[in-house]
C-alpha cells in the first residue's frame, strides 16, 4: 500500500542546533537510532535499537539529497526487508518566530501494519528529539 506521512514539530532552539541533532551522529543516536551516520551525499549508513523481542532491528539507509540546514532524503529500509524496495525519509527544518519548525515525512509503499508502526513511531521519535535539544 503506497503511504505517505508527514509529521511537524516546533522546537524552540535555533535552526543550526536543530540540524545538528538531526545530523551528528552522537545526537541523532540519542533521539532517533544508534548509528554510523555521515552526512555525505551517496553514503551509506545503519541504524539499529533493540526490537520488541529482545533481538535487534537493523536499518540501511542512503543519503540520497543533502542540503545543509534545510533538508535531507534518506532511503530507508529494514534489513529484514531486503527483497522489498526502500522507504523514503525526507527531513526539512525553517526557521519561524521562536524556534525552529522540523518536519519529517516517511513515503513508500509498505503494509498496514508497518504502516501504523511509523505512524506511532514518528511522533514519539520527534518526542524524544525534544528532549535531546
């Protein structure tokens, strides 16, 4: 099932502190996923936490566009799903009056139940970004 989900955040820090936690790969570890991140067009990279399960999911992931201070695309896909094409997550930070607004859409085509997975998940990410800014 194609999907589409865009989920926005303000949070009431500067726009270089903001797209440091979306980028450093010590900070995006401690809102998102640990990780080996570079923020290098074409790079290749993981994200992994621990499953419900008690074992590990593991995400490879591309940085497809980069634009510092203003957006990124990654492509995005669990390892357990290598015979299906990756998911698409597109970050966008701007400036407004008293912080900075985060907006971070996640598109693909995927199942319900991973479908509802990142439409929970999402929110509790940005959550959690909250509280490492």
């Amino acid at each position: 099932m194609k999907f589409s989900l865009e989920f926005t955040e303000t949070y009431p820090h500067p726009p270089e502190k903001v797209w440091c936690a979306l980028t450093d790969a010590k900070a995006l570890g401690e809102w998102l996923m640990e990780n080996d991140f570079v923020p290098e067009v074409g790079r290749e990279f993981t994200l992994w936490c621990e499953d419900a399960s008690g074992g590990t999911d593991v995400y490879l992931c591309r940085l497809v566009e980069y634009e510092p201070e203003r957006r990124m695309l990654w492509s995005w896909l669990l390892d357990s799903r290598t015979s299906q094409p990756p998911t698409m997550v597109e970050f966008r930070i701007e400036a407004v009056e008293g912080g900075t607004k985060v907006a971070v859409t996640h598109s693909g085509d995927r199942d319900e139940e991973t479908i509802g997975n990142l439409k929970s998940g999402w929110p509790e990410k940005l959550g959690q970004l909250a509280t490492a800014l």
